[in-house]
C-alpha cells in the first residue's frame, strides 16, 4: 500500500523489519537526534520504528525509507506526518550518519512534496525545525520554504517554514477541434 517514488540517485520504500538496526543505530545517536525528539535505546528505538511503519496504515501517508539506488543501502527517511498534537502535515527528512551533504534529503523532499500535492491534492506543507538546526534550515530554504513564525511543539520552540503553495493545477485548453 506504500507507493514506491523514484529520484534520480533514490529510492523511496515503505519500511522492511530488516531495516531497524541502521534506524536503531540513528535513533541512538544523541548529536543527530538532539533535533529530532532525542536519542533512543533499542527497546524505545523500536516503538519509534513501528510508529513510522504504522503512520502510513493509520493515515495513508507517512515517512519513507531512503534507499541509494547504486548499492541499495539505507540512508535515512523523508515524508509527510501528522502525529497527535500537529496543527496540520508537516514534511520532514533525516539522513543517517555518513550521508550528509550529497544533496539527499533536498532530493527526496522535492519529490515527497511533488507527490503531496499532485497525487493527495494537498495546497500547503509546512516543516517544524528547531532554530539551531542550520543544515535542516538550509534545506527548507534550498526548497523554497520561508520562516514562518515561532511554534511550541512537545515543549520544544520551533520554526514553521512554509513551503511554496502547489501551483493551482493548469486549466486545460478548449478542445477546438
Ligand atoms: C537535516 C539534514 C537532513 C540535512 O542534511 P544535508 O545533507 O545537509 O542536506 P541535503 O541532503 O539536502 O544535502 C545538502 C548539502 O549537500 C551539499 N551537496 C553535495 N552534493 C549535492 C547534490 N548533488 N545536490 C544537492 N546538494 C548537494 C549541498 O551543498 C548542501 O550542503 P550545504 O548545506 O553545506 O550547502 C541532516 O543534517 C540530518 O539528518 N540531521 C539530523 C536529523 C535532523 O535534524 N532532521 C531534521 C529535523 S527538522
């Protein structure tokens, strides 16, 4: 039931159990996760793994795993999520250790966007990111979303960062003939 979305160096997939111990090795690592709720043991690290696998069977949407098409190793996850207590969907990305700044996330974000709007019929997306989060900022920006206004999500102060609105979908022309 997860569509599969390709880019040019990515795979986008639902999730395999196979996949847990590289999502348990990121989840535990304190300095990557200090943005992203905290870092995880196994045990919690797994409730965490299912939460992203149950999210696309709740709602119909959800976090994909990345995959590198030249070896197929996972590299991280980006998607659309609207746990409880969200004001409305957000679009996130993380990339695992060692993946960071080979343009992945923009990547994978440009095309999760693309498939919010043209395939859900979504108009708007939005991020959380919390200020010192540069990297994550720079990507919302490098796909266009601007500072929106301060938010308190779980406790912790964020950003918003607006995406650009989907492009009203083009009338088509009279048929003429
Ligand atoms: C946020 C996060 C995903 C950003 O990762 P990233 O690698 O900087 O982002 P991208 O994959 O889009 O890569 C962009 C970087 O790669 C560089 N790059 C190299 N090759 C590239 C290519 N072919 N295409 C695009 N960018 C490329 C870009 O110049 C850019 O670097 P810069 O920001 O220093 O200019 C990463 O820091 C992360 O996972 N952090 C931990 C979890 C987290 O905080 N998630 C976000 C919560 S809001």
């Amino acid at each position: 039931m997860i569509p599969v979305l390709e880019t040019e160096r990515l795979v986008m997939r639902g999730w395999a159990k196979g996949d847990f111990d590289r999502v348990a090795a990121f989840l535990g690592d304190e300095q990557l996760t200090r943005f992203v709720g905290g870092a995880s043991g196994r045990d919690d690290a797994w409730r965490r793994f299912a939460s992203m696998a149950g999210h696309w069977s709740l709602l119909g949407f959800g976090l994909w795993a990345l995959e590198a098409k030249e070896d197929r190793r996972l590299v991280g996850w980006c998607g659309l999520l609207s746990p409880e207590g969200w004001p409305e969907p957000e679009i996130g990305w993380s990339l695992f250790a060692g993946e960071h700044g080979r343009g992945y996330a923009t990547e994978a974000a440009l095309r999760a966007r693309d498939y919010a709007y043209r395939d859900l019929g979504w108009t708007t997306l939005m991020s959380f990111i919390h200020p010192d989060n540069r990297p994550s900022i720079r990507v919302a920006e490098r796909l266009g979303a601007r500072f929106e206004k301060p938010f308190v999500i779980r406790g912790w102060e964020v950003g918003i960062y607006r995406h650009p609105a989907a492009e009203p979908a083009k009338l088509k022309p009279a048929n003429l003939n």
